[in-house]
C-alpha cells in the first residue's frame, strides 16, 4: 500500500473533520477580513471549513481525494465555498507570495518549511501546530521523529516573521495540565497586506 492509499483508506474510515487548530480558533482575531487562506494538507478540512466561515479565500490541499471529496460535502452542507486541490504538499509546496493566511496542522515535512515561510506575501500570516517530540507518557502522537518538532524548532524556522504568539509548555511542572506534547506559533512576514490597508482606510 503506497502513502496515498494509506490516507485513502484513513480517511474513508473517518466520518468527520474534528476541530480546527486550537491555535487558529485561539487567535482567529488576527485574520485579516479578506484574502487566500491555505489549509495545508488539510485532511477532512476542520481548518479549511473555519476560515471559509470568517469570510477569506479559501484553497485545500491533500494528497488524499477521498478527504477532499469529503471536505466539499462539509462545505456544500454549511453552503461555503472551498477549492480543494489533490497534491503532494512535499513535492509541491505553495509558490512564493501567494498567500495571506497559510494554515498547517498535524503535518511537518521539514524540506519545505523556507518554501512556506516564501509562500506568504507581505504582512501574511502562518499558524502551524502540530507535535512534539518532547511529550509525556499519556499523550498521543506520531512516533516518527522525522514528523515531531523539536524543543523551540518553531521559533528557529520562522524566527525571521514576526511572532505573535508562541507555545510549547514542555515537560515542566505537572505534567497532567497543560497543553502537552505540541507546539505552535503565529507569525507574519515583514510588510503591509493590502487586505488589512484596505480595512484601515475603509475606517478612516
């Protein structure tokens, strides 16, 4: 069974999308009004869904059509609109300074990580959470190192955006509260979206 086939058959077992990102629904305020939102590798599409709600653009793309074709039932029974796109989202990250709002949960392919940080145009903004490596015993996740953040990575990769929020509560104090065994950030690329000009203007 190759890798799309795995999803394909995941997801064909699942019956729906679950929640958004809590870091997107956390801090969903710093959304500009308008613009192309991505949900990246986006599964049944909770995050796609979310965004479509706060009235952006929104594109989706899995490597799985069988999430896909799920995803636009979703959104044909909530009447919003949302351009899915079967891809591999390792072999074909978004092209540079096309997007407003990138959105990654539960996915890292580190190869790409520049190619997403290019992706944003200016004053965009990324939310990325996923797992960690560092988690305790009671939490799930992926085993795979290759697909678990390291202590601070997040920080280091986009350490040249300017970060608006970050957390990672670690493996300090009780280890039974907390938000454990994940990490996430938001951050935006450095200059003016024309989205967020255009609601300064429209108040003036």
């Amino acid at each position: 069974m190759n890798q799309n086939e795995k999803w394909n058959q995941r997801y064909s077992e699942m019956a729906e999308a679950g929640e958004p990102a809590k870091v997107l629904t956390d801090f969903s305020h710093l959304l500009p009004a308008e613009g192309i939102a991505l949900d990246l590798a986006c599964g049944l599409g909770a995050n796609a869904l979310f965004l479509a709600r706060q009235g952006l653009t929104v594109q989706a793309w899995d490597t799985s059509q069988v999430a896909l074709t799920k995803l636009q039932a979703s959104a044909a029974c909530q009447r919003l609109k949302i351009q899915t796109r079967q891809r591999d989202c390792e072999q074909h990250p978004p092209e540079p300074e096309t997007l407003d709002v990138l959105v990654v949960s539960h996915f890292l392919y580190r190869p790409i990580l520049n190619a997403l940080v290019e992706s944003l145009r200016p004053g965009g903004l990324i939310y990325y959470e996923t797992h960690t490596l560092e988690r305790p015993g009671h939490v799930t996740g992926p085993s795979n190192p290759d697909y678990l953040l390291k202590p601070g990575e997040l920080l280091d990769v986009f350490g040249q955006l300017q970060v608006h929020t970050y957390r990672e509560d670690g493996m300090v104090g009780d280890l039974q509260k907390g938000w454990r065994g994940k990490a996430s950030i938001v951050a935006s690329k450095a200059g003016s979206s024309p989205h967020f000009s255009q609601v300064i203007t429209n108040l003036a």
